[in-house]
C-alpha cells in the first residue's frame, strides 16, 4: 500500500530530548530519497509496535509515505529493509526495526508470532532468546524480536520487615508513603465557582533523583518519629521487563517476525517443524499465532466452502446426466486444475490466502465446464451410432478448439490481476494466479485424463454388461 513504519528504540535512559535528535536526522536522510513523499515522526510514544501504544521518552515511530508503485523499482516491504539498513549506519545506537502498515492504518500486526507461556517470566525470557536464534536462521524471516525485554532500569528496594515493624511501621505506610512520593496523590481538590481541580501532592523531583535520595526518605511511624527508609531497606539498582503480559492469567510473552522475500505459509512451516524439534522446557507451553493462525481458522471455513462447492457441482451433474458414473469422470478434471493452481502461487511466491482459496472454489465451476464439454459431446456421438474409442477421439478434437479459445480468453484477462503492483494488488494478485494456473493445466491435462478415463469406465461397463447378458443366457439355456 505504500507506507511502511520505522520503530525507533533508543537506549531506556535516553531522554526525549535526544531522542527527537535522532529522530530529525532520519527525517533528513528519508526526504533526500525522491521515493518518499513525506514522513510524519512522533517522538516519545510508540503507536503500535512496542507494546500497542506505549509511551516512553526513548521511543518514536516514523510513518513514512512512498510514491506509487508504478514510479518505484522496490516494493514498500523491500524498500523498507533498504532503509533500515542505512539507517543502522547513521544511528549505530539505535534500535531500529520497520513494519507494514494495515488497511486501516497503524502497523500491521507480525505475520509471525509465537506466543510463549509459563510461571516464571525470568525462564520465558531466557528461552525466548534461543527461540529468536532459532528463527532468524529461517530464510525469509525479519525483524525478530519479543514483545517482552529486560534491560529496563529500575530501583528495587528490599525491605527487611522485621527492622521495618521494630521501628513501629507498617507496609501499608510504607507503600502509600512512597507512592505519594513518586507519583503523588489527589486527595486534595480546589473549587472555583462551579469547576473544581485536582491538587497533586508529591515529592520535589530534585529530592528523589538517585538511590541516595530514595535512601533519605522520611516515614512517621505509629509514635510520631520519622524514620528514614534507609534504617530498615536495601536500595539498589537494577533491570527488568519495560512490561508484562499475561494470557489467561498466565505470565506470557510474544515473539514476532516480518517475513520478507517468501510466502508466510512457507515460511511458517519451516519454522513449525524447526520448533518441533526443540526441548520444550516442561512449564512452558508454545502457541502459533499470527497469520498461521488467522489462515488456519480462515481455512476450515473455506475448506468446508470448497468440499460444499465439489459436493453440489457433482449432484448437480448427477441429476443432468441421470448417472452417478459421468459426472464422476468430469470431476477428475479438478485435481489437475488444483496442481497447476499451487504450482502457479508457488512459482509466483504468493501465499495461500483468503482470495487464493476463493479462487479454487471458482476454478471448481470453470475447469468442470472443459470436461463436460468433451463428455457431453462424446455421449452425442454414441447415440449417433460411433463406436466408443472413436467417439472418445473424435469429440475430444472436435472440443479442444472451444476449449482452448475459452481457456485462453480467461488467463488473457486475470493477466492485469495477477500482475498488478498498485495499492492493495498483492490481495487479489493469488486469486488470479490460482486462476490461471489451473485453468492452464486443466486445459492441457483434462484434454489427456478426462478421455482416458471416459474410457477405462466405458470398457468396465461394457464387461458388466457382457456378463450380465452370459448370465442372462445361461440362465434361459
């Protein structure tokens, strides 16, 4: 569709200031290329990709808008990997990662993503890592990352509660004493006419900007004494998760990955049988989501739609044909239409998607329309009195013109389809590849299987009813 995102993450202690530097740098770099129309940046909050609008002075998303397609060399998936590797070159301490952008605007949600859970987020974060490993040496994979990282500094302060209850305090004082510290409380309003304001009272950012700061904390305990929290608390730095996810309760994480340069579907299976093979710890589990799930949930649906499909075009024909026999020779024309409809999306390396199993369910009727005409016409030269093998020959000639003006009057015009590279085409490009594939092999194929097999079943008929007529004759004799 032409625009693409750039997620920028700088180092967690990076402040908004610096980051908004980086940040006009990548936009100077971006205008210089005539591909780009314009790029809009918003420093301090990520839209979508970290976490689904988080908002922090490290983060910034860059959406930026390409010329159409027609006057570039380079998809928007393509030129987006370009341009993160020369950006990886002018910002070496930027976290930099792109992601297409949806139909309704705002990142595409990763075609790849795995979903990790388990009791202990230490654990999950260790064997996430493996896993990214693990996946990056798939072809096609990009932008691997985890939903879900360490490395974001943090004070903890371990309290030692018998000091702390010696001293005459309670956790509860405790914790609302530093919550009204850090983040203030609004107990307080302030009424003016008909409005009224919250008043948010808390500790002066000069008095709580380093450990030894948080150490000088004064608490008055039940006997009126203040008592510093550094008598009866370990103040240290440390490093955790920028957030946390649960899933049905259960601590989890995602991992997720763009796929560049090959189908989802390929590339998904790699990863599934890859994944197989690796020791699972025991309190972990491991769920496939994405567009292997959406596919997946899509498919049975479509799946069921395409055997329907296959189910009523062979009950129909029953009823024309008055016979459960010929009908069942016209429908071996689809599994040749089939293989030259996946041959065709692999050869163009377009996934199997919705439209793509749209597609199959329309080549049923239009690939069943070839042999019917061959076995229609074969039927009206039997009953005119020409032997079976040579009405077989001749009606499977005198019916490849009609079939091969028609065939090629239809892969004429899903060319334009197939090939189209505007916004939006690469949804319908799998259902015009579907189509003329399989119409292309069932024109060559159905010209070879539907008259071998008209016969192989002409010749069973004729046997039974040979027998039928000897038994018929012994029984008068």
């Amino acid at each position: 569709n032409g625009e693409f995102l750039i997620q920028v993450e700088m180092p967690k202690e990076t402040p908004i200031e610096q980051t908004n530097q980086v940040t006009q740098e990548m936009e100077n770099y971006l205008l210089r290329n005539p591909e780009i129309v314009s790029v809009y940046t918003t420093v301090g909050k990520s839209g979508s990709g970290f976490g689904g609008g988080s908002t922090s002075a490290y983060l910034a998303e860059l959406s930026v808008k390409l010329v159409p397609a027609e006057e570039r060399l380079l998809g928007s998936d393509r030129y987006a990997s370009q341009v993160k590797t020369d950006l990886k070159k002018i910002i070496p301490g930027a976290k930099i990662t792109t992601a297409p952008v949806g139909l309704i605007g705002g990142a595409n949600q990763a075609p790849i993503q795995i979903t990790l859970q388990g009791n202990n987020l230490d654990s999950l974060l260790s064997y996430s890592r493996h896993l990214i490993d693990v996946m990056e040496k798939v072809p096609g994979t990009a932008e691997v990352k985890s939903t879900v990282e360490a490395g974001n500094p943090e004070i903890a302060v371990e309290i030692d509660r018998e000091k702390m209850a010696s001293l005459g305090l309670s956790l509860d004082i405790v914790g609302a004493t530093m919550q009204n510290a850090f983040t203030g409380n609004t107990d307080t309003r302030f009424k003016d006419g008909d409005y009224e304001y919250d008043i948010r009272v808390q500790l002066d950012a000069f008095e709580r900007r380093n450990q030894e700061d948080i150490r000088q904390l004064s608490f008055l305990n039940r006997r009126g004494e203040l008592i510093r929290l550094s008598q009866f608390a370990t103040v240290t730095e440390a490093s955790g998760p920028a957030r946390l996810e649960r899933k049905d309760k259960i601590t989890s994480l995602t991992i997720e990955s763009q796929v560049v340069g090959r189908p989802v579907g390929t590339v998904g299976t790699e990863l599934q049988e890859l994944i197989a093979r690796e020791d699972l710890p025991r309190d972990m589990t491991l769920t496939f989501g994405g567009d292997l799930e959406n596919q997946a949930e899509a498919f049975g649906s479509l799946g069921a739609a395409l055997i329907t499909s296959l189910l009523l075009v062979y009950l129909i024909m029953v009823a024309l044909y008055d016979s459960w026999i010929q009908p069942l020779i016209v429908m071996f024309s689809v599994p040749v239409a089939l293989i030259g409809a996946f041959l065709a999306l692999a050869l163009a390396m377009e996934n199997l998607s919705i439209f793509s199993m749209l597609g199959l369910i329309m080549l049923i009727g239009l690939v069943v329309k070839n042999a019917i005409l061959i076995v229609d016409f074969v039927n009206q030269l039997k009953e005119q009195g020409v032997p079976s093998r040579e009405a077989i020959i001749q009606g499977t000639m005198e019916r490849f013109r009609p079939i091969l003006m028609t065939t090629i009057a239809m892969v004429i015009a899903m060319i334009p389809i197939a090939v189209a590279s505007g916004a939006g085409s690469e949804w319908k490009n799998g259902l015009a590849w579907v189509l003329i594939g399989g119409l292309t092999s069932s024109m060559l194929l159905t010209l070879i299987i539907v008259p071998v097999v008209y016969r192989l079943f002409d010749k069973a008929i004729e046997r039974r009813r040979q027998r039928q007529r000897a038994q018929a004759q012994l029984a008068t004799a």
